[in-house]
C-alpha cells in the first residue's frame, strides 16, 4: 500500500490487502524484528468517541514499533468543548505527530480531516461509515482460519447501523467470498451498500434468520444489536434474542466453522461457546495488534522521522 | 516471588516480602541499572476507579524498567460502557500487553480477571478487598523506619472498609508485630479479617481511643474516614474529629515514631505534622516507585522477551 | 535560562528569552539531533482543566527527547475528587517524575505548587494568571516572521481574562515593541497589568476599534472572546462580532502582517484568513513542539541522570 491516508476499506485493492497482511504476518512471526523499527516516531491518538480495543490496539501498535503516541483525550477533556472546528484541531496535531489516527461520530470526517493536514490519517471510525483497519485484521483472521476464496461468511445482526459490516462487506467484493447477510427486516444492509456490492459484482444473499443458511457457512461474523436502535425495550429484547448463537444452535454448523465478533458484546454470542473451536472473537482482537503494526509501518513509511 | 499473579497479600510468604523488599532497595540505590530492563514491554493499566498515584506510580516504575504502558481510560471512555463483562475486557487486553494492573470496584474482581487470562495480573484494589501492591510498599517504609521485628504498630481511623488495611494486618502477621487497632465502634475492623488474624497466631489489640496506646507505638498508620460512610454529616464530623492527629498530640509519641498513610489525606493528618521527623507519608507514597518496579520485574520475569 | 521553575513571564529577562529561542531554533532545524537527550526522564502532566495543544506539546515535546511522560488524568479520575489538596498532590508526584507541568483554574497555584517541591515546576496557566511557556512560543513565532525590535503588535479581544495577554504583554516590555491593546471598554487589560506595563517603560495604546491602528501593525494578536463572560448572548454576539476579522478587512493591513492566534479559536478569524499569506497561527502552534522542547532540555538540565 503506497497511499497518504487511510479513510475507507473501499480504496483498498486486493493487492494492497495482501500486501498489508502479509506482513503482519511476519511482524506475528517475529515481532522482535520491529521493535525498533520506528523510534522516534509519534502517532496521535484522536478518539471523539469512546473506544477500548481500537485504541488500545493502536497504542501498543505503535509502541511495539518501538515508537510513542499522544492522546488528545477525551472530548470534555480537550479543546473541543470550548468549540474547536476538527479542521483546526487536525490541524494543530500534525505539528507534533508523524500520523493521526481519528474517531468520530460524523460519517465523512475523517475524509475531511485528511484533506486539512499532511501527516497520514487512519480512520478508525467515522459515524455509521467506514472502519477499515478493523476491516484489515478482520480479513486476516479470516485468511488465518479459512483461506480468503471459495467461502460462505455469514453476516449477522445489525447490519444498518454497523460501520464495520460496512467496511468489511465492501472488502470481500475482492475475494471469491459469498456474502450471506442476516438480520432482522429494520436493521438490513443500508440501501447504498447493497448497491455497491451490486456493482462489484459480489455474490450477495439476504436472510431473516440463521437457522437455514447455518450449515454452509465457513465463517459466521456476530454483531451487536444495540438497544437505542429500538423504540421500546420489549420490541428490542424480541428481535435480540432471535439473532443469538449459544453452543447448542452451533451443533448445526460445519465442524470447522469460525465465529467472529467485532466485541463488545453483550448477549449475542452465550459463554458456552467461548470454549468451542469455533470462538475465534479474542484472537481477531488480538490481530489488531500485528496488523495495525503493518498498516503504521506502511503509513509511516521511509519518512518516519 | 515466583507467581503468576499478585491478587492478595494474603499469598505472599515472608520470604516472598523480604526478596521483593530487597530488590525494591536495590532499585532504590540504583536505579539508572534497571532503565533499560524491559524494553519493549508493555504494562496494561485498567482502572475502573478513580487513582493518582498507584496509576501514576505502576505508569512510571513502568517507564522507569524502559517498558512503555497503555491505559484502558476512563470507564466512561471505554467499551464497559457499552455492556463489555470484565472477563472479556481482560481477554481481549492481555492480547496488546505483558501484564495487567487491575483497579475494579468489585471484590473479587482481580481474582476471576486473572482465571480468564495468560498474562500476570496485579489487583491494585478490589472494592473493599485488598491492594496488595500498596501492602508491599507500607512494609517497605515501615522496614526503612523501624525494621520489621518486635514492634508495635498502631491502624487507625476506617478500619471496615479500608481496603489498604487489610492487606496490611495480613501481611504483617508474616513477622513479629504487635497490631493495635484503632477506630469507632463503628467502623471496626470487619468479622472474617479479625478471625483471619486470630487464624495466623497475631497479636492484635482493639481501641476506641488513640491516647493510651499513643507512647507505646513505633509506627501509626492512619486512614482516611469517609464522608459518604455515615448518613449524616455531623455524625461524620464528630467521628471524624476525634480521629485526626497534630503535631501537639505527637508530643506524647515516641522519639521516633513513623507515621504512615496511603493518602488521599483530608484532614486526618494536620499540616503542621508535615514539618515533624514523624511524617513519612509522602516518602511513604514515593516508595511506591521502586517497589512496584521490583514487583513488575518479578511478575514480567524472563519471559519479558 | 538557570532557574528552577517557569512561573510567569516577568521572571524572564532579555537574554533568558533569546537563549530559549535560539535553542529552540537549533532543535527546529535539526531535531534528531535532541531525539535520544533525555532517555530515562519523565515529566509528569498534571493538568486541572482541559487542554489540547498545551498538553499534547508538553507531551510530545518530552517525547522527541528520549524521555516519556506520566498523565495524572482528569480531575475526575485523580484523588482530587477524594478531597486532596494540590500541595500534596505535588509533593507525590514529585516522587514519580522528573519535572511537573502544571494547569490550574487557580491564580498563583503554579507559585504555591513550586514552594513545596524540588523538582522544577512549569505554569502551564493558572487561571486569569500566566502561562508563560505560551509567551515564548508567541515570541518564537514574532520573531521568525517580524523579528523582535522595532515593530507595531496590536492585541486584540478578552484582554482583561486572557492569560496569553497579560504573560506576553510582561515579555514584550523587553523589547522596542510598540504595543496596541485592542478591546471593547468591559475586556479592557486589567489596571494591574497596565501598570506594570508602565512601571516597565512599555510603549502602550489602547483602542476600542482595529480600524484606525490596523494599517500601522507588523502583528496582529487575536484572542477569543469567550461566550461565558457575557451575562447575555445578544450583548456578546454584538461585542464578538466587532472584534473578528476576515480576509477583506486584511486588505487594508500592510503585506507582510502576521496574524497570530492562541488558539482555540471559534468565530474571532474567518477561515478564509486560513489561506492568506498573513496567516501564522498553526505554525504558531506547532512552534510549541521545538519551544517547549528547548525549555524542557533548559530545566531538566545536566540533572537528568
């Protein structure tokens, strides 16, 4: 990947995808190797949302690069509120960091942000859009588990709202990956981004429930239905609990079947299964780290410091 | 110490004590040799409560062994407040970092955290529980003061709900230490502590007033007695008051008594005590630097790469 | 600079000033050169009210040093909830770290704060005080586009709130600098500030409208006029929009006009300013980096290990 920024899983080429995990696969290998590799660098940590795994993933990633970060803090804690344009503050940071990685809860921003500063910008997040570096280490668990072509993923839960679904979804058009999606009717894929995985050509399928499509998927990635998105408690505990798995339903399933999960979660996905083969949810998370590794060492470059 | 976690004081021998005490002086004398000692790793720290300097001194005894740290953030800023169990937070932390300093309101907590993972985890308090860490650095300053054989130390002040008291009166039945403890009816110290106590052979005494053990004490740790213990404020202020100490009531201390406390202070300790040779309560706090980085050494072990 | 802490301004003379400067001008032009200076050392931020670019440059600043840094939190997360006062505070930390920054709402805290430690102390604002770190990235910033003798500076807006004011106001009188206070009558600089700007020789006007001294200045100093200063929000739209500027009323200013700017800032500058040669309000805050940086090196001195 020789790109400034990056903003959406969309800008990503199949080539550019194996080329970023491809060496995180060799920084999982032998991490030692990079422990060095960029001293003196600094990454700035921007997150206008809350956030545990993406930004603790991104910290110790840079650190394990041997480099440091700053972390802009929490919104109450920062410039922010006393009514900062992000254009400005953006702008400000790429005086004292080499990159910026940025959440925030409007969909576009990080693009904006991009355009204001010359220090690379990673997206990690911007509204209901994109979220490619989740993408990214979650296309490397699916590689590591199950290979990337002649697969079934099945994609489950609240497909509406879900920016990582978004992000990953536009990603597998570059595989040979048929794309199953499973949801209640109010939370489907968004009208643009079936739309999209039209045009590419994707292999698509729409369902209301797991139980007939379960027994020919490779991978099942779970995500949360959250409760805001529901008017009324009962209605939400009723669509909730119908896209639930739990080890007994997973008896159904191919025995070498992968379960993914972006995490949090809360009750999508029972305990009984964390102990099953097929709970693959913290090792995903853990791939956060040598990918985010890869994606900084690309990012920085040979300009890091 | 060769353990994989540091949950209670309770677990910690007399021998344990004495190597991390040692090593801690060690640091102490020197510590520009250990500043490169584990670089590379990285110290997670997941504070659920509020913390100065048991953050702030695992953040830099960390730094100070050339590792790096990475703060989960506050719990409004991180994924518990999206409904993320403990078990799981952990989980997914021990993939960025080589140990886990827990802080977490629940009793308990530290010990079921540390079932769910690989890495070392360092209970920095659990709820009313224990904190063993601050335990290790209050034997340190008492050894540094009045050596750690035949004394008479007295513990006043909250002796139900502290937290840094229990794990002290634990420890302490490790060697040859006359406990008189000092408080409110109220504020006793609770059932199963005294029985555990009476359980290890101590010698231990109960007061409701300070006066006529004052002479005989070697060392007086005090503690904080909290407002929000008592439904009414001027109960508060009556108890409270007949618990504080100043430089004139000192006069009938020994020459050299040590008096302690793990801070925050409110008003237990009047400033005017801060000038006397008694006060070793920040030098108290200041130990916990080479203490926690002589445990963190232990706890990383070889393994730190 | 052979001082122990930097409380305000006025503490600096002439020659203190250019040889932070000048230093800092060394770092800017070859900062690998300071990347590994102070490996080992750790500054400990401890800010009371929020902060972006103030904190983010201290931090960052430490950093491209070799050195690191510990963050004492939000006051939310910090025993000062707890009831702990800021000499105790201090007086831990200073166990921790090598040097203190220090933010407080109060004025003379940063003195107070200094009076109880021995590690150098930095005022980085203390209330309607100083913050006199900011002084020297401003005149950094004057003295790369304008030089530093015989110039015309208008300073314009919250002059009687805004600390950036009075620090650099004091530091100026160090120089042949003409000085014009631009205000509305209420945000006039306060009569103890217009006195020592007397006692000092300064050459001192105050206008209530930019117009008429516009076309004179070589810098234009711009500061926000905070909302919450005005019991009413019409008279503060009305007093607020006097005191902004655009891109065509910098038509009457001479070519090579400076403008600066604290930052934040919310309505006081129009973006379209952003892309006019006069606009030096970003590089002003990325000045902070070799700035503080040079400061840093100054009181950490031969001292850090």
């Amino acid at each position: 990947m020789r790109q400034d920024h990056l903003i959406t899983a969309t800008q990503l080429s199949r080539a550019d995808i194996e080329t970023v995990l491809d060496q995180a696969a060799e920084i999982a290998a032998d991490p030692q190797a990079w422990a060095e590799s960029h001293f003196g660098s600094v990454l700035a940590l921007c997150f206008f949302e809350p956030s545990t795994r993406t930004k603790m993933s991104f910290d110790t990633a840079m650190k394990r690069l041997g480099g440091t970060t700053t972390d802009m803090g929490t919104v109450e804690s920062s410039s922010v509120k006393k009514g900062e344009s992000l254009a400005d503050t953006v702008r400000v940071i790429e005086g004292y960091a080499d990159a910026i990685v940025l959440r925030h809860p409007s969909e576009g921003s990080a693009q904006m942000a991009s355009e204001f500063v010359d220090v690379p910008v990673i997206n990690a997040g911007d509204g209901a859009g994109q979220h490619p570096s989740q993408t990214l280490l979650d296309l490397y668990t699916i590689r590591e588990n199950a290979g990337l072509d002649d697969l079934s993923i099945g994609i489950m839960g609240d497909l509406k709202y879900g920016r990582t679904v978004h992000s990953l979804a536009d990603a597998l058009t570059n595989f040979d990956i048929r794309q199953h999606f499973i949801s209640p009717e109010s939370l489907r894929l968004p009208r643009n981004v079936r739309y999209d995985l039209h045009e590419a050509g994707a292999q698509v399928r729409e369902h209301t429930e797991l139980d007939g499509v379960l027994p020919e998927l490779d991978v099942l990635y779970v995500t949360r239905i959250q409760r805001e998105r529901f008017p009324d408690e009962s209605e939400y505990r009723k669509i909730a609990g119908e896209y639930q798995i739990d080890a007994d339903l997973l008896s159904e399933a191919k025995e070498n079947l992968t379960v993914m999960h972006p995490l949090p979660r809360v009750d999508e996905i029972a305990p009984d299964v964390d102990k099953t083969t097929h709970a693959k949810y913290f090792e995903q998370a853990h791939n956060g780290l040598p990918v985010r590794m890869a994606l900084l060492d690309s990012l920085l470059g040979g300009d890091d410091k």
